[in-house]
C-alpha cells in the first residue's frame, strides 16, 4: 500500500489558489483533505470541483477565531480517524504605504497571517501526536525574505511568520514533527492579477531569472513535498519558490534589456 495512503491534511485558505491547488495535490497523492476556508461560496465550489466526497471535508471558519478553529480541526481529525499534516495558507494582502496604514489594518493583518498560523498550529499539534508527528507548512512569501515598497505590514507579518516556522521547528522536533515554510515569488493567483498591473507584471518579467511567474500547481508540489516522507529529514527550512526571484542581483532587469536591444 502506497505509504500515503490513508493520511489526512488540513489545509487553510483551501477555497482558492494556490491553497486548493495544495489541496489537489494531496488528494491525487491518495490522501485525505480538510479545506478550511472563511468564503461558504467559495469553499462550496471548491468543493464541487473536486467531488470527493470520500476523502474531503470542508470546514467554514476563520482562522482567527480560535475557537471555531480548534473545534474545526478536531473535527477533522475524528472524521477521517488521524491528522498528518497541517498547512497554513489562509492570509490576507494590504499594499499600502507605511503612512496610510491604518491601526486596524496592520492588526486584521497581524492577526490572519501570524497569529492564525498560531492557533491552527496548536490546535494541530495534540492530534498528530496521537499518531507519531506530522508535518506543518506556513505559506510565507518573498516579502518574508526582502523588503518592498507598499508591503510594511504584509512583509513584517510574513517575515513573523517564517520565524515562528523555526521556533516552532526547533521545539517540535522532538514529538516527530517537522515544520517547514515554502515563500512564493510572483505566482500567477487571483489576487496577483487584482493587484498587479502590466507594468509592475513587467518589473516582475524583468527581475525573475526564470522570466516568468509561478503557477499554482508549483507551489502546490512544493508543499507537498515538505509534508511527505520524502522531506523526513527536513525542518526549520524557508524554502523560497520564486524562480530566482530572491537570488538575483540588481543588474539582471539591465542585462535583459541590452538582451533585447540586440
């Protein structure tokens, strides 16, 4: 029998993108799926796209309410008899200048992208003890790794988040559970077309080695990967899934254009 063959995941902010691509994946992998999202449209949809009945489960909640969220997770667990993996998708977008941030912006920021990553996390950890461990993705951002303009509370909130990832990661280590981070560079979602216009898409074409944005289902492998007994030995890591993004120097957008005037 295939060794993920009865395991289950919670995925957070599983509706859409690259959370119900994650989804996808796990399911095609043979495993079990929790999609929890806050949008009851969208969490229906998505669940009728994949018609799984047998092997998924939606869970209507948000992630800052701990209460709905441990009681969801629970359920979860008793439904399908185990947890193995949690991913912490769910999280929420404010471009905007330092200045124009308003108080509650910064804190409904704070609150969806690290201190929800915290509440599933804990909620998590008791059930896949009762199983030998599991692991944990956070789905951070390039934003953790480099600073931008109009990101002080998206980048500060996803920067916290890679760091909870290591000390989460360095405590869980022992109980048999491995908790790792994937950062996505550009990835072609629906909140990248709402935001970013041809120009800044441009900007992005001209930075990233590999010239072009990621796609879903990328990152989707990617976190499935540092879920699966492929990664056993794996944990505390940031792994960045931008095309280069991160790595490349000022003089790229330069050399792409003297490339083109030739």
């Amino acid at each position: 029998m295939n060794s993920s063959a009865n395991k289950v995941a919670v995925v957070t902010g599983a509706a859409r993108g690259i959370g119900f691509a994650a989804a996808q994946r796990f399911l095609n992998e043979g495993w079990r799926v929790a999609l929890l999202d806050c949008n009851n449209e969208t969490l229906a949809e998505a669940m009728a796209t994949l018609d799984r009945p047998e092997a998924t489960l939606a869970l209507h909640c948000d992630v800052t309410d701990a209460v709905e969220v441990r009681a969801d997770i629970a359920r979860a667990a008793a439904h399908f008899g185990r947890l193995d993996a949690l991913v912490n998708n769910a999280g929420i977008a404010i471009f905007k200048p330092l200045m124009e941030t308003s108080d509650e912006e910064w804190a409904r920021i704070m609150a969806v992208n690290v201190t929800g990553p915290f509440i599933c996390t804990t909620a998590a950890v008791p059930l896949m003890q009762q199983h030998g461990g599991g692991a944990i993705v956070n789905v951070t951002s390039i934003s953790s790794l480099r600073a931008s303009t109009l990101r002080a509370a998206y980048g500060s909130s996803k920067a916290a988040l890679a760091h909870f990832t290591k000390q989460c990661a360095a405590e869980l280590g022992e109980v048999g559970i491995r908790v790792n981070a994937v950062a996505p560079g550009p990835v072609d979602t629906a909140m990248a077309k709402e935001v970013h216009s041809p120009a800044i898409r441009a900007d992005y074409h001209d930075a990233i080695p590999l010239n072009r944005y990621g796609l879903e289902r990328e990152l989707a492998d990617a976190i499935y990967f540092l879920c699966s007994d492929q990664s056993s030995y794996i944990t505390g890591q940031v792994l960045a899934v931008d095309g280069g993004f991160d790595a490349a120097g000022i003089g790229l957008p330069t050399l792409r254009g003297k490339t083109r005037a030739t």
